[in-house]
C-alpha cells in the first residue's frame, strides 16, 4: 500500500492535484473538507455544528475527524493506498493516524508539501469562492483565519513527517500540469 499525506496551506493545490494522482497511481482519495462539506449538506445536527466551524475558517474538533477518516478506511480497507487530503492537519491527528494505520497493516509513505506564497493564495481562494458559493471563500477575513490558522496548528505536522524522513516540498506555483509532473516525480522517487 502506498499512502500520500498531501500537504499545503488552504488554496496550495491539494484538491487539484490530489484529482491527478488519483486517477494516475489508483490510490483511494480520502478528502477531509470533502467529507466534513458532505455532512454540512446533510442538514443534521452534526451538519449545522460543522457548518459554523468551517464557515469561520476554523478547525473541526479532532476526534470529529478521526472518526470520519476511520470510517472510510474501514470500508476502503482493499485500496491500493490512500491519498489524505487535509488531514491530518494537527500533530493529533498525525500521532493518531500512526497509531490507526497499524491496524490495517499499513502507514504513511509520504507527506508531499506544496509550497504557495501567501498573496497567490488568497488570489485562488477569492476567485473559487466567486463561482463555488463556498463562503468560506468569499471573505478575505476568513481566509486570512484559515492561513493563521495553518501557521499555528497545521505547521508542525510538518516537523511530526520531517522526524520520520517522510517529509518532501514541491514548489506549487505555475502550470498545473507542471506541478504535476514535479509531484509524480517525487511520489515516484518514495515508491521505490
Ligand atoms: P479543505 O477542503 O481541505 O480546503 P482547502 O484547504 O481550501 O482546499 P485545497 O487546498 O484542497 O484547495 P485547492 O488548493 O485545490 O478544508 C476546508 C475546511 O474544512 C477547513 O478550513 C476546516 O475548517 C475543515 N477541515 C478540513 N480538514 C480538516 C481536518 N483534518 N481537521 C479539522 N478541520 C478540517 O484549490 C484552491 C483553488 O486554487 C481552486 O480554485 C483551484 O482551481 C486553484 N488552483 C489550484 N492549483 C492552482 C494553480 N497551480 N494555479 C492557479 N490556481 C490553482
């Protein structure tokens, strides 16, 4: 099994890319903002909570999470590997995703890094957020939260993958094509 951590600030490129790798490599996309908006839709109790958290640029409540990435896993226990896409995003949820794998005789191969300058960011968010209705993108404020937010307590997952010789950076800015390449070149050279 290989399993990819892709890695970046908000609007870094990690849907984007994650949609090419998986149709290359056939690993099973694992999206936390996927899951977590899936449920928001929902309507439920849980909807509504998750719903204000993300709207304010917020984390979601680890255990929350934990329990979405545990349930996709259990019922994607034959993939060929999994690509996890915004998770983790605290060194919590790093420590407890080395713990879960274990049990599906697995762990993580790589954490892929896309390096992003704050400006190009906040570009590729505020234009999403035009025609994706996500309001999460539409309000420079907010967006600023998310990018403090990373900072604070997404950053030292970094170090968490670092520690393990698990950790590379790809520059993220360009073609998305190029990006790509630059990205299947690394994952390639941990595959081996
Ligand atoms: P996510 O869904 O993970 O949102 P994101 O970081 O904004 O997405 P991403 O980085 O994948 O977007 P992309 O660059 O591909 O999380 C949303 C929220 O959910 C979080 O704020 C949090 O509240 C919650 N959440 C999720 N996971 C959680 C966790 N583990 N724990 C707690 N809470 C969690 O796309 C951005 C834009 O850039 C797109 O429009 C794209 O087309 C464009 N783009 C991409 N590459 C480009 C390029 N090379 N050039 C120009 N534009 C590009």
């Amino acid at each position: 099994m290989f399993n990819l951590v892709i890695f970046g600030p908000p609007g870094s490129g990690k849907g984007t890319q994650s949609d090419k790798i998986i149709e290359k490599y056939q690993l099973k996309h694992l999206s936390t903002g996927d899951l977590l908006r899936a449920e928001k839709r929902s309507g439920s109790e849980l909807g509504k909570d998750i719903q204000r958290i993300i709207d304010n640029g917020e984390l979601v409540p680890d255990a929350m999470v934990q329990q979405m990435v545990k349930a996709f896993v259990e019922k994607n226990k034959d993939a060929n590997g999994f690509i996890f896409d915004g998770f983790p995003r605290t060194v919590q949820q790093a420590q407890w995703l080395d713990q879960m794998l274990p049990d599906f005789n697995t762990s993580v191969s790589l954490m892929l890094s896309l390096d992003v300058e704050e400006d190009e960011l906040k570009k590729r968010l505020l234009s999403r957020g035009a025609v994706s209705g996500r309001a999460d993108d539409q309000n420079v404020s907010i967006i600023e939260n998310r990018i403090q937010v990373y900072h604070h307590q997404t950053i030292p997952v970094m170090d968490f993958y670092k520690k393990q010789m698990k950790y590379a950076k790809v520059e993220g800015v360009g073609d998305i094509d190029d990006i790509f390449k630059r990205v299947c070149l690394t994952i390639e050279k941990y595959m081996k």
